[in-house]
C-alpha cells in the first residue's frame, strides 16, 4: 500500500525547472495518499518514466518505483476521487537481463495483490478505510 508518491520527473531540469517537478503542474514533488487499509504493508513509492533496476535503486529515495502512479494519481484528483496505491514488486536490487528476471514472481504477487484487495473489501465493509 502506497503512502506516498514521488515524481522522478526529470524533464524539466534542463530549462531550469526544480527535479521532481513537473512543469506547468502546481503540484510539489511529493504527493500523500492518506488512505491506510489495516492489514496491508505500506511504503512510499517513486514514480517516472524511466524504467529502474539493479544499482539504479541506489539514488532513488523510496521503497518501490513505478511508471504509472502519478498519472492516475493526476487523474483521482481531476475527479476527486480518492487512490488507494497498491503495487506488487516484480524486480528486485539486479539488473534485469532476461524477461524472466521479470517474470519470475508474477505468480506470487498476483496472489499477494488478491489478498490485499480482500484486506480492503474487508476494511471498507467495517469502515476501517481511514486517512493516516
């Protein structure tokens, strides 16, 4: 579960735009999602359009990276809908070389992914769905 979403936004910097911002959004860097479903670990994420693994991990100040997450974000927010992040890790600290470096744990997060998604069925029907 998501509580945070970091933009590696990098696009920018080369016109003089801050790291992490994305031109012409009022938005900082560093986006809450205040929504906490008990049950579920939680860490924040960094989110970009670039793809991460292996050493990369190093300069990236979060516990997961992603790809998508701050446009959807962008777009709960157009519609004032709350997000409730939940991403499964599919690569780890070595570089992918092979498509089945990525590949291997898509069994075992598909079905972590299952359970987390009756943690919040269950967190909603008892109305534990909360803002941290």
């Amino acid at each position: 579960m998501l509580t945070g979403c970091r933009s590696r936004a990098r696009a920018g910097s080369a016109l003089g735009f801050e790291e992490g911002h994305t031109p012409f959004l009022d938005l900082p860097p560093v986006l809450d999602l205040p929504l906490h479903v008990p049950g579920i670990p939680s860490a924040t994420l960094s989110t970009g359009a670039n793809i991460v693994s292996g050493s990369a991990y190093d300069a990236i100040a979060a516990g997961m990276v992603d790809m998508e997450t701050f446009a959807v974000l962008r777009a709960c927010m157009a519609f004032g809908i709350p997000l409730v992040g939940l991403r499964g890790i599919s690569d780890g600290a070595e570089d992918l070389k092979h498509v089945d470096d990525w590949t291997q744990y898509l069994h075992l997060i598909d079905e972590k992914l299952a359970d987390a998604v009756d943690c919040i069925e269950e967190a909603v029907a008892a109305s534990l769905l909360a803002a941290g």
